[in-house]
C-alpha cells in the first residue's frame, strides 16, 4: 500500500518543484540575456561591417573617377602626340603622291548658329588641294564613317575653301586590317604607325575620292 504523504513532503516535494523551477527560470533569463548580448553584438559587428564597406565603397568611387580623369586625361595627350607624330610626316607623304603641301593646321574649328560645328585634327593644305586628316589612337570603323560625313560638309563650314579639291585621310596608331580596307574603299588615304614614324598604308595606284 502506497505511503500517506504527510505535510512535510508535500512541503519538500514543493520546495524541490520551486527550486527547480526557479533554477528553470534563472537559465532561462540567463539563455535570453545571451541571446540579447549575442544579438547586441552581432547588430554592432552587423553596423561596424556596414560602415566599413561604405567606407571602403567611397575610397573606390573616389579612387575610379580619379583614374577616369587620368585616363581622360592621358587619352587627351596620347591624341596629341599622335597628332604631332602625323602632322610633320604629311608634307612628305602626300607629296609622295603629287600633292604638294604649303601649311599644315592642326585643331582647325568652325562654329555656326544653331550648335553646328567642326572640328578637323589636321588641315593639309596647297593653292588646289584641301586634305583632312582625322587622327586617332585606335582608329575604328565609326571614326571612318565620322570623317567621311565630315568631309561632305567641309565647304558649307568652310566656305573659303570652296574652289579646292577636298581628299580626306584616317591615321591611327592601332588599325584593324577590316578598318583600314573599309576606309580605303571610301577613297581615303590611310596613314599607319611603320617604326618610329608613319606612312601611307594606300599603294601607289590608290586614286583618293574627291569631295
């Protein structure tokens, strides 16, 4: 037959049912203030890396416009160079050809109302012949189709130069064989890097559009 408990069980065993739920309760507050600290510190190391990458995101955007503008600013001086590789061979490379060069202009502009402007790298010039030389770096396609349309306006920008035959010419220091057959199938002549200067990449029987 099952003991009788007696009060004082009841009272142990309520004593021992509360010590263990208050031991319950003391992890569990323990467990919480945990996982709150955890969190706490997590959210701060969550804020302290968002920082951080802002941080290193501004010096990288500073640190790519900065390069842009060198880049740019290079591109503008490689340009320039390009042009005074080209600018002093013309008279002996056209002359080659029977054209006979008394000036040589370089960044020729012409601006007219309603934002109509030109802009030619290099202007070879003789009492009868106008040629226009468009210099680039890396001359592409595009660059091509540019100058042949620059070309066909060339007397309305500037009309002084109506009564001469106009003949245009790409010179580049990185030209693709596709582009430079394209402009020669336009009737320009092409002027290509050879050493430490430039010739004509046009053979001899080339005969140069006329405008």
């Amino acid at each position: 037959m099952p003991q009788e408990l007696t009060l004082d069980d009841i009272w142990k065993l309520f004593r021992e049912t509360n010590r263990i739920f208050q031991e319950s309760k003391e992890k569990s507050e323990r467990d919480l203030e945990e996982t709150r600290r955890i969190l706490r510190e997590s959210s701060a190391e969550a804020d302290r890396r968002s920082r951080e990458t802002d941080r290193k995101f501004r010096e990288m955007e500073r640190v790519v416009k900065d390069v842009s503008r060198q880049i740019g600013q290079l591109g503008g001086r490689w340009g320039e160079f390009v042009e005074g590789m080209v600018a002093p061979a013309c008279e002996t490379l056209f002359l080659d050809r029977g054209i006979p060069v008394h000036r040589v202009h370089q960044r020729v502009k012409a601006k007219y109302p309603g934002n109509r402007h030109m802009e030619i790298d290099l202007l070879v010039v003789n009492t009868d012949v106008v040629v226009l030389v468009e210099v680039k770096s890396k001359l592409r396609v595009e660059d091509v189709r540019e100058h042949v349309t620059r070309l066909a306006e060339f007397k309305s920008f500037f009309p002084e130069y109506v009564d001469r035959r106009v003949m245009g010419a790409v010179a580049g220091i990185v030209v693709e064989e596709n582009v430079e057959q394209f402009a020669m199938n336009e009737g320009l002549f092409v002027i290509v890097q050879s050493g430490e200067t430039v010739t004509l990449a046009n053979d001899t029987q080339f005969i140069p559009k006329t405008w």
